[in-house]
C-alpha cells in the first residue's frame, strides 16, 4: 500500500478514534450526571443476600419485576463477584474502582 490508500487509512483510523474518544466522553458525562444506574442495583443486592441468603424478589411480587423498577434481574454471577467487595457494607470507593476498571477496559480495547 502506497501513497494515497496509507494516508487514507490512517486518517480513517484516526476518525474512528476520535469518534470512539467522543463516544465515551459522551457517555461517561452522561453517567456522572445521571448516576451510575446498573451497579448500585448489583452492590445492593449482592450485599442484601448476605444478609438475608435471598438474591431475588419472589415471583409472586409481579410489580416488582415491572421495566424500571429498581430490582435484580440478572443471573446470580455478578452478584457473587461482587460478595467480597460489599461484605461488611458497600465502601464508598467500590463505585469509583468499577468505573476505573471499565474505564481501563476501555483504553486497552482501543
């Protein structure tokens, strides 16, 4: 490849990063001001079924699992990565570590 086709590949790359830049600055503005909407569910619950053995609301609570309640509704997996984080009570600096992490998953995967 020569001449032209490099710099119009490069320069398609360098749009791409500037658009996925741009996406997530978007959308970690957003977080900070809308709140961090999933992972408190996930805290929350995962520290409620170590004090009660519960992970879920019972079945019969239909409302409960109505769209946009704030309910655990997802496999129990992530509940129990996260159980030796929130034992002894959910730290302040659990949310900013989750946000970190992604933010690194991020800029490894560009």
């Amino acid at each position: 490849m020569k001449g032209a086709g490099r710099t119009a590949l490069m320069l398609g790359a360098v749009v791409l990063l500037g658009l996925s830049a741009y996406h997530f600055a978007f959308s970690s503005w957003n977080s900070i001001a809308r709140g961090i909407v999933d992972f408190p569910i996930f805290a929350r619950h995962a520290e409620h079924f170590l004090e009660t053995g519960e992970l879920y609301v019972h079945a019969d609570n239909l409302q409960a699992y109505a769209p946009g309640t704030v309910v655990y509704k997802f496999p129990p997996t992530y509940a129990i990565f996260l159980l030796p984080f929130v034992h002894g009570g959910i730290p302040e600096m659990l949310y900013y570590w989750h946000w970190g992490f992604l933010v690194a998953l991020y800029l490894g995967a560009v």
